[in-house]
C-alpha cells in the first residue's frame, strides 16, 4: 500500500548561476521559491492501479521522484509497504558506457534485488526484453526502444509490491508496447499495486481504477477514471485563469467553455428504430441545436463516441470535413450528421463540443462530455467480431495470380 499525506516540494530558482553564488556569499536571499507539489494527499490500496494526470509543469515527475526517493518531502508524509520499482526518465539509473548484461547488475542493484535474485532473473530479463546478442553491447550503441525495453525488464521482474510507470513505456515499437501492458495487467491481476502516469487518456481509462488530475501542484480532480479524464480535457482547455479548478469530477450539468457559442440540446435517432437504441449497421442521425451568443465565423463543431469503458472510438468535427460553420449573435441553428453506425452492439455516450479550429486547445466554447446515451443492439447484414465493422471487399483470383500493379499510363492518370 502506499499513502501520500500533505506531500509538499518546494524548489529555490534563481535567475543566474551568480545570484546562487551571492546569495551564499552574502546571506542574502537572491531567489524566489517555486511551489512543485501542495498538499498532495492519496492513497493505493493492493491491487489497485491509479493513473496520473496533468499537463507538463503540474507536478508529475516531482511527485514520481517522491515516491522513488530520489528526492525528499520539505513536509508530508509518505508511506509505503513493500519494495516500490519503476521507470522515471529513460535510462536513469544506467551506464552507458557497461553493457547491457553489465547494467541489469548494476540497475537490479538500485531497484533493490540481491545478487542471488539478479543470477535467478537474469535469463528471464534477458528473454523479456529481446535484445538477444545486443545485450552484450555498450548501452551507448542503444536506441531509446532498446533503453526502454531493458529498463522495463529489470524493474518489472524486481519483484515489486507497487510499480510505477510513466511515459518512458511509450518509446519502443507497437509489439514491446502491448506485451508491457499484458504484463502490467499481469502483475496487477496478481495482486501488485500500480501508479500510471500517461497523457495517453485511452490507457488510463482502461488500466486504471482510479486517476488524480494534477494542476499547479494540486490535486484538482479525484474519481473514476473516466470523469477524471473529463476534467483533464476541461484544464487543457486553457480556460480563463480565473475559472475556478473542479474540486471533484462528478460530472457538471451542461459542460464547459466561455459560452460564447452553445450546445442547447441534441439527438441521436436510428433511421430504422426511429429511437436511441439502434443496430450495428443501421444508418443514424445525431442532430445538435446550437445557440450563439455572439457572432463567430468559421468555428468548429465536433462529436466523440466512446464506449462503456470510456474509450474513445471514434470522433470527427466540421474542421476535418471541410464544413466551416458561422453564426450571427442570438441566432439558433441544428446541424445534423449522418452515418451508418458500425459500431458493435453495447452502451456508447456521445460528447459534442464547439470550438475553434481543429480542437478545444485555443478557443473552448462549449465542451458537453456524455451529451447524448444511445445502445447498439443487434447487427443488420454480415456478423463481425471487435468494436468496428471496416466492410472489406473479398476478391478471388484464380491460379493463384493476385491483382496486377497499375501501369505506368494508368499511375500517370492516378497522380494527376
């Protein structure tokens, strides 16, 4: 279990080397304190995976190194139960001029193994993280997928109670990164505690149990997942600065944004059903009344489908479709989108959103997370299996000839 209560880091910045070296000479102060982490306070019980979030700057990798011991509380306390390993920075810990054999006794010795555990783990490491003959290389000669995946194999078979990972795991091909999230819900099923920290809001949703959004040192937002993700998105927003924080995530009625445009209502309607509930297949229409308080041209109006997971499975807006939208101040106006939903069947909410551009980073007018709750149920034409039908095409071609490249007339035409 690990408890953090009231942790606090401040840091001294001084604007020149200099003005460190004065301040020591003269006994007077020549920097101005800079506040990391405030009063952070949680916990996570065995078991558990708690993801972290917050933008570059809100105190993430402080609190990381906390929780490693690299760096010491100014007050709070922090306390743990069983050996805590992880990855911070790429590569901290290595040497790059030892090999990497050279590095896992090194490395296993920092998490904390005895040299009779890094001998017995020492092949499986080795088979863990693929490197096959490079792993009597130099780590200089190391790519950052290298780096990464040596470094993920030692911490993870350290036999942890609690292991702590951050966007280091995103360095590395699509392959290593699935089999360190298989064997992440591995450990996790086996009991082992987990701190995630990613701006990838897919992953958190589902590895994590539970999420603490950071902001300027502070916790922010403390939930599910889900909602916790909904508040980061609200903080990325870059709302006014006088705005208050959410102090929890339970979800607030009609969103956020600076309401210069509205999203006053909306639909989602099977051509078939007529209603919410709708088949895989099934052509549909989403319509959203907007209301606009003063005039805006060309903005943006956007959807995003997500599952029962909170995942996100597919979204759009007017920006990629080439559909600039303008309004007059007081006017009121319904935009409809159509499609077939070849999603397959279960429970999906749809958040809409209003802003400028290609998303809600510079001007967030009206952010509506779970506006409209529809269920897929049953499937109209081919069955398919997964989340999505794509609709392939099957050809066959007899004597085992497959489709001719296009000539070269014919990949003249194409490229006009």
């Amino acid at each position: 279990m690990i408890e953090a209560i009231g942790l606090t880091k401040t840091f001294k910045l001084y604007r020149s080397p200099s003005d460190r070296l004065l301040e020591s000479l003269l006994r007077k102060p020549r920097h101005r304190r800079y506040i990391a982490l405030d009063e952070v306070s949680f916990a996570v019980e065995p078991g558990e995976t708690l993801g972290i979030l917050g933008r570059n700057g809100a105190g993430k990798s402080t609190l990381l190194k906390l929780l490693m011991g690299v760096l010491l509380p100014d007050r709070g306390e922090l306390r743990l139960s069983g050996k805590l390993t992880g990855l911070l920075e790429l590569g901290t810990g290595f040497d790059t001029s030892l090999t990497g054999l050279q590095n896992i006794e090194r490395n296993g010795r920092l998490l904390g193994m005895s040299g009779q555990e890094i001998a017995d783990r020492r092949a499986e490491i080795i088979a863990f993280s693929e490197l096959g003959d490079y792993i009597g290389e130099p780590l200089r000669t190391y790519s950052s997928g290298m780096t990464m995946r040596l470094a993920f194999a030692i911490a993870i078979h350290a036999d942890p109670a609690c292991f702590l990972v951050d966007e280091a795991l995103s360095v590395g091909d699509a392959h290593f990164q699935q089999k360190c999230i298989r064997r992440i819900k591995q450990f996790r099923d086996q009991g082992g505690s987990l701190i995630f920290v990613s701006h990838d809001l897919n992953a958190v949703k589902v590895l994590c149990d539970r999420a603490i959004v950071l902001e300027r040192g502070r916790v922010v937002a403390a939930g599910t997942p889900d909602a916790a993700v909904n508040a980061y998105n609200r903080i990325i927003a870059d709302l006014d600065e006088d705005a208050p924080l959410q102090a929890s995530v339970d979800e607030a009625v009609g969103g956020y944004g600076n309401r210069a445009l509205e999203l006053i209502g909306g639909e989602l309607c099977g051509e078939v059903s007529g209603a919410d509930l709708v088949s895989a297949g099934e052509p549909v229409s989403v319509c959203l009344r907007i209301k606009a308080q003063q005039r805006i041209e060309d903005f943006t109006l956007g959807i995003l489908i997500r599952d029962r997971f909170g995942q996100d499975v597919f979204g759009t807006n007017s920006y990629f479709l080439g559909q600039p939208l303008t309004a007059s101040a007081g006017e009121r106006l319904t935009v409809e989108l159509c499609f077939p939903m070849n999603l397959a069947p279960g429970k999906y909410t749809l958040t809409a959103a209003l802003h400028s551009a290609h998303n809600h980073l510079q001007d967030c007018y009206h952010w509506c997370d779970n506006l409209l709750r529809f269920e897929v149920a049953g499937i109209i034409g081919p069955v398919f299996y997964g989340i999505a039908r794509l609709e392939p095409r099957m050809r066959v071609y007899p004597g085992g000839h497959g489709p001719q490249p296009p000539s070269e007339d014919e990949t003249r035409a194409i490229s006009a």
